[in-house]
C-alpha cells in the first residue's frame, strides 16, 4: 500500500528510525514490512556478502550487483507486500545506489539513476526519509563495529555522498523528508510519524480529518483501505510540495509513483 525508504550517510541512523516507524505503525494495527538493499532477500543476502566483504569490485560490476540486488527485491518482495496492502520500510533504496555509485565513484549519477529505474520497474517510494549528518558524526556512531568497503572510503567519498543524497531530495522535494540527524532520535521519529501519519490519512480519504492534516503525532493512520485505486485523488506528483499540505493518496500499489526521472537531477 504504501512504500518508504529511509536513506543516509553510514551511521546516519537509518535502522534506529526503520525500527521506531515499524514499531509506531504496529501499535496502531498497520502491517509493516520491514526490508533493507543490499541483502533484502536470500539471494540479496549472497550479492550483499560480495559487495561489501568481498574483494574490488568494478564500479560497473558494482552497479550492477547493487540493481540485480534490488530486482529481485522488489520483484519477489516488496511488489507482493504491497499488493497486499501492507507498508513497507526500507532501510536503503535506490538514492543509495546513486548517492554512492554516482557521487561518490566514477559513474553517473544519471546512469545509475537508470539502471536502477529499469531494474525496480520504476518503483519510486511514496516517501523517502533522508537523515542527513555529518560524516564524521555517522563515523562516531559506528565506531564499535567492524566497518565494511563502503565504510572504509576516505571521508572525502562520505562528503560527497551526503551531497548526493541531498540533491535527490531537492529534485523532488515532495517526496521526500529530510531530517537532521544530529538531532535525538525521538525528535526525529516524532518528525518521521508525524508525515507518514498524513500520508496513511491520504491514502484512505475517509479518515482524513481536519486534524490529519496537522503535524501531530497523534494523527489516525489508516488502515489498509477497502482499495486506495478508488480514491480519486491525483498522483503524489502532482500533490502539495508544502509540508503543511495533506499529500494524495499514494498511488496504487505496484504502480510507478512519481517520475523516475526526476532521480537524475541527482550531483
Ligand atoms: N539520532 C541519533 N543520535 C545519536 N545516536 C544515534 C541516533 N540514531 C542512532 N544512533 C546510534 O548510532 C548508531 C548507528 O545507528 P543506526 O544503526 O541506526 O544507523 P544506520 O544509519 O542504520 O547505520 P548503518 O549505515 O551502519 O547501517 C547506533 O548505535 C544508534 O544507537
Ligand atoms: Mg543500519
């Protein structure tokens, strides 16, 4: 039903937030589907161990690996999910994949913008969380574990992937929301329910109340509706770029959301 990624920098606080929106949307009956690029799936679970604790990798083989990764995550598992109605979370998406193979490698970011374009079949996230933090605060963050081969890059690769990161959101501000995530994390998951409370009123318009378009937390999440197809309402692309505006109803499940091209505004 509905579809949201959560982006960022290493350590950004990604999975912290996937948890607390899981969580939150839970309590109030929603089903959720918790998922994550690389390694969504069984097979994504083996490309994800090449990629980053394996040796080089090619850029271009690279790319690829990360888009054969992400094909069959959403062809067997988050198509299915949302056909049944259920909201999905992903910790990481496409913007990973142009963040880091376009900003912060050799390629374009509209080359990978395209391949991963093809490889989803266009699936745009109706929302798109970006936790926006300095490098060197995600590398603080993480310093406990052992780093993979994206970690490892030079803070100089970490800067210019947050600067990717952030030119995706500007190209489409509507769908996205960009927090700072230097911020406590509840501040932040207050500000995260709070825009995917009025997205779940959008998508069953008999729920929308005068106090679902608010930016209270206490907002009513709706249930999986009878048929979010029905509601007339236009395409998150053509809704508010306001925050203070209730967005539409997000498309039907499996449908394009949004305009892939718009991905390749990307730095
Ligand atoms: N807003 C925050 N402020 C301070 N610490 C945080 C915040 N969010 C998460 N953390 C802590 O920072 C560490 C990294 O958080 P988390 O694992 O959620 O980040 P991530 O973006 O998923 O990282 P990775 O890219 O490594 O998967 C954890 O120890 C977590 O408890
Ligand atoms: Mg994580």
């Amino acid at each position: 039903m509905v579809f949201i990624a959560f982006e960022g920098g290493d350590g950004a606080g990604k999975s912290t937030q996937v948890a607390a929106l899981a969580a939150w949307l839970r309590e109030r009956g929603q089903e959720v589907v918790v998922t994550r690029e690389p390694g969504g799936t069984e097979l994504g679970g083996r490309i994800r161990e090449l990629l980053l604790h394996g040796g080089e990798v090619a850029p271009r083989a690279e790319a690829l690996l990360f888009a054969a990764d992400r094909a069959h995550h959403v062809a067997t598992f988050v198509r299915p999910a949302l056909e049944r109605g259920a909201v999905v979370l992903t910790d990481r998406y496409v913007d990973s994949s142009v963040a880091y193979q376009g900003a912060g490698r050799d390629l374009q970011a509209a080359e990978i913008a395209g391949l991963s374009a093809w490889a989803t079949g266009g699936l745009v996230p109706h929302l798109t969380a970006l936790l926006d933090v300095a490098p060197e605060t995600g590398r603080a963050r993480r310093s406990c574990r052992v780093e993979d081969r994206m970690e490892t890059e030079a803070e100089a690769f970490h800067a210019r992937v947050r600067q990717g990161f952030l030119a995706l959101a500007e190209a489409a501000p509507h769908r996205y929301l960009v927090l700072d995530a230097a911020q406590p994390p509840e501040v932040i998951s207050a500000a995260v329910v709070a825009r995917v409370g009025e997205l779940l009123a959008g998508a069953d318009p008999t729920l929308r109340t005068p106090a679902s378009t608010s930016s209270s937390s206490t907002t009513a999440v709706a249930a999986p509706g009878p048929d979010p197809a029905e509601s007339a309402a236009p395409t998150r692309d053509s809704a508010a770029t306001s925050e203070h505006v209730a967005p539409s109803a997000p498309s039907s499940s499996g449908e394009v959301v949004g305009r892939s091209e718009s991905r390749s505004g990307g730095a």
